[in-house]
C-alpha cells in the first residue's frame, strides 16, 4: 500500500510541474522564394491567449536568439518593426495562426512567444526560418 501511496505521489508530482510548450511551429526553415502569409503555432495543450505574447520580426544582427527574444517580446503590438499582423485572438486555443505582412524581404526571421502554463509559470521560447 505505501509503494502504491509512493507512485500516485510520484506521478501527480510528476503532472503538477510539467509546462505548456510549443509542440509545432511552422516555417521552421529556409522557404523557398516567396514568403510565408502566415506562421503557425500548436501547443501541448490549450493555453489561454489573453496571458500569451507572439512576435514575429526579422532577426536583430548581431543578436542571439535569446537577445532578440527579448526585444521581441518587449515590442507593443503594431510596433513597426513586427511582421505579424492583426489582433491575436482572445480565449482558449490548441493552434494559432499569425498572419504576416505580404513580400517579406529575403533574410532570417524570429517568431518569439511567451505563454502561461497552466499551473501559472510563464514559458519563453523562439523559433528562426529564412526567407530567400
């Protein structure tokens, strides 16, 4: 009974730290000549997009990833230097698109996301394409 006791406690440990991540993003890679109209996002489970941040924006030179993730995410919507267009829309979602500005100009770009797991940890993260 106590080795049993030990495993549920285990497991549900185990569930309660566990965070929401992107499962799927898409570009991930170098397109060819014409540029994407839209980046695509799929979670590990519904996350709320009220509490969610996406940025899309051509990588900074000579900035890591990192680096450029956080100047991403620190952009207000509209900011000029963003390609993603339009509102992200509100309430519970598994996938997300994010429209892109048309003719992206050939080069690296960083897609940057910041979201809130369930148990209320924020979780960061980017992913790169380029455009030819």
């Amino acid at each position: 009974m106590t080795r049993l006791f030990a495993l549920l406690l285990a497991a549900a440990l185990g569930t309660a730290s566990a965070h929401t991540e992107v499962t799927v993003v898409s570009p991930t890679s170098t397109l060819p000549a014409s540029a994407p109209k839209a980046v695509q996002l799929s979670f590990a489970e519904p996350v709320n997009l009220r509490f969610a941040t996406f940025r899309v924006l051509p990588m900074p030179a000579g900035k890591t990833p990192a680096e450029a993730t956080r100047l991403a995410l620190a952009l207000k919507p509209g900011s000029p230097q963003l390609v993603n267009t339009g509102p992200v829309p509100s309430g519970m979602a598994a996938k997300l698109s994010l429209s892109l500005k048309p003719n992206l100009k050939a080069g690296p770009y960083l897609i940057a996301w910041a979201i809130l797991s369930e148990d209320g940890h924020p979780v960061t993260g980017q992913s790169l394409f380029r455009v030819r």
